[in-house]
C-alpha cells in the first residue's frame, strides 16, 4: 500500500467522506444478522473519519437483489446494527442516489452518519457500462472516497472502481483495506518459511490460478474438501458418488506432478449429506464405494496434515475441508484448526467458509489474520492487484 493515498494522508476537518464498506452480511429466515464481523471490521475507519470531524456517508451492497428494490436486502438492519455499535443515531437514506439522497447530504452535519440505501437494487452497480452516470450522481455526495470494502476490491463495479475516476487525488484505502493488502501482501510475498498453504472447497475451476500460483510460492500445498475429489479422479481412484469436475481432470493431472501437492490418504464418506447419515473411513487404497461420498477428510489424514503444520513458520487457509456445517463431518476443518491455533506460525485465513469455520470454532482471537474477502483474497494472491486497488489515488511523492 506504500504507493498508494491512505485514509491517514487525509485532511477531514468538515468534510463529507463517501465509504465503500462491506455489510454483505448474513441474514436468517426471519432477516435478523447471524454474524455481524463485516461491520465491526469497518468500525476503526468510521471511527477515525468521526474524531477527524468528518461527515460520514456509507455505501455497500446486501445479497443479490439483480438491479431490483427488495425489501429483504435493504441496508436498514445495517443502519440498526451500526447504530447500536456505535451508540448514535444511523441516518437511513431511502436510496442510493437521487434528488432526496443528495439532500440528505447536503444537510449532513461533522459527526453524523449516513447509510446509502443497496447499491446493488441499481443495474449500474454490477454493470457500470449499463449507466455511467450512477458512479458520478454517487461522487456528487461527499470531498473524498474511502474503499475499506476488501471483499469487494477484487469487482470493476461502479462503487469500486469507476468512482473513483470523479475523485482526483481524493480517493484513498481505508483501515481494513490497508490491513488486508498489507497481511496478505507481506505474508505471501516474503513469507517465513516453512511456508504451507491448505486449500479446501468444492471447486479446482474456480482455484486454479491460485493453485499454481500458490505451488510456485509454498513449501506444501495440502488439499481438502470436495476439490480433494477431483484430484484423486485424475489419478484413477474410485470416488463414488463424490463431487467431481469431469472438465478440469486433465488440468488436475497437470498439477499433481508438483510433488508439493499433498493429497488426503483417506476420507470420511457418507450414504448422504445429513447428521444422521451412516459414516464409515476409507483409505484411497480402497476407494469410496458407490452410493456414498466423500464428507470430510480421515483420521490418518489429519494426523498427517498436522504432523506437516507443525514445523510451519507461515500458513495459509482457504477452504473448509469437509462439509463442516454439519457436525459429524467437521472434525477434519476443527482438528486443523485447532492445531493452527496452538502453533507459532503466522496464520491467515483467506475468506469465505473457512472463516466462518474458524469464528464456529471459538478460536478465531489465536489466529494472526482473518481475511473478510474470500474471492478477493485469492486474487489477490493470484495477481498481486484487484481494480478496487489500483483505481486508487497514487499517493504523491
């Protein structure tokens, strides 16, 4: 982040500041937040704008409303969650853009707080081409931008990227995204070796650049999790019923000539994916018979995923190892967790499920770093820049 404007570099006093946060929180069937970590992670940068006595606009999005008004993705939770965290009152605007929102902006004083309705219930948001003048109608609410949406960096969207075209020398990193690029940055590309990354999921296509990249960098890359399948696939090993990606078999086949692919030795396979499921391991000797999957990695396979982890000096995790949501079939993900949780190696945690595995878990405070942003995390490893970055001011020498 050396070379880029920093939230820090600026100067406040009286001043509207525009935030791209990250409140993609989730929801339960009743629309109440399970997990409100996004909003506490951007806590620090509001705060600061706040003590700066800077005026405080917010903008994100909330699930998949497709460009549509949904009541059930609207913001206003967001505004109540903040509100309570914050001790003081949220102004909840009834859109993002438009003649009332830039009242409501107009007449924001220092020190308050305004909450833009879902970005994303506008076309423009995900498809800026679409309409251009959605990104300018949001820049004529504030002096300066701030994206401190990591999860978001890695999308050419309207409030990501093409916004910042209307804040010459005014568009900055926040805290968290300044943290996230810095930990992940530092971390990958001079880490303390040995150096591990574990790699879980369901998909090899949607992690195939960062495999590769991951295998030029790492000391052993241990794979888990539904990918794990594919692997053995390409290596003639029966699966069952387990999920594989019939078109990416020959890239697998390519990757398993680096010998610093480490494969599960057996699995935990199931008859269906529910609790009360019959379970019983197999080796990959024996091959997961037909009518059953493949639910978590064995118990000879975590003894080994945690023998290799325990000379580490850096890990990386993304990806859960098995389909940790149900009970019986989490031991795999919380044994690794676990053991990470006990060592001295910098750890961090790249995104998605396998951070909510690691808050499931309750040891998510003994961890170095939790990354909000799965799929930007990746790229980020993947290319070493997102659109969200790069579109940045360049901070002037």
């Amino acid at each position: 982040m050396t070379h880029k404007l920093t939230l820090s570099d600026l100067s406040l006093n009286g001043k509207k500041v525009l935030i791209r946060v990250d409140f993609n929180v989730p929801l339960d069937q009743a629309g109440n937040i399970t997990d409100d970590s996004r909003i506490q992670a951007a806590i620090p940068t509001i705060k600061h704008v706040l003590d700066q006595n800077g005026a405080v606009i917010l903008m994100s999005h909330l699930g998949r409303p497709k460009g549509k008004k949904s009541p059930e993705f609207s913001l206003s939770i967001c505004a109540k969650e903040l509100s309570e965290i914050l001790n003081r009152n949220v102004i909840m605007a009834p859109d993002c853009i438009g003649e009332e929102v830039e009242k409501l902006s107009r007449e924001l004083e220092p020190g308050q707080i305004l909450l833009l309705e879902n970005l994303r219930f506008h076309q423009a948001e995900e498809h800026p081409e679409d309409d251009p003048s959605f990104a300018r109608n949001l820049s004529k609410l504030a002096d300066f931008y701030i994206n401190d949406a990591f999860g978001t960096a890695h999308r050419a969207h309207s409030s990501t990227e093409v916004i910042t075209q209307y804040f010459s020398n005014r568009a900055a990193a926040g805290f968290l995204l300044q943290k996230e690029i810095e930990f992940l940055g530092k971390t990958l590309q001079n880490p303390k070796r040995p150096f591990y990354a574990i790699i879980g999921g369901a998909k090899v296509s949607t992690k195939i650049g960062v495999l590769k990249a991951l295998l030029a960098k790492v000391d052993g890359l241990l794979i888990g999790g539904a990918m794990a399948y594919t692997f053995l696939k390409a290596k003639n090993i029966e699966i069952g019923n387990s999920l594989f990606e019939e078109d990416f078999l020959g890239e697998a086949k390519e990757l398993l000539q680096n010998k610093k692919l480490i494969l599960p030795e057996d699995h935990l396979v199931a008859d269906q994916i529910s609790a009360s499921a019959e379970t019983k391991v197999v080796t990959n000797g024996e091959g997961i018979p037909p009518g059953t999957q493949g639910v978590d990695i064995g118990p000879a396979t975590i003894i080994r995923y945690q023998e290799i982890l325990q000379n580490a000096a850096t890990v990386l995790w993304n990806g859960p190892l098995g389909v940790f949501e149900i009970e019986p079939f989490s031991k795999g993900t919380y044994a690794i967790a676990e053991t990470l949780a006990e060592s001295d190696a910098i750890t961090v945690i790249g995104g998605g499920d396998s951070v909510s595995a690691i808050q499931k878990s309750g040891l998510a405070s003994r961890f170095s770093h939790l990354s909000t942003g799965g799929g930007a995390s990746l790229e980020y490893i993947e290319s070493g820049k997102l659109p969200g970055i790069e579109a940045l001011s360049e901070l002037s020498s």
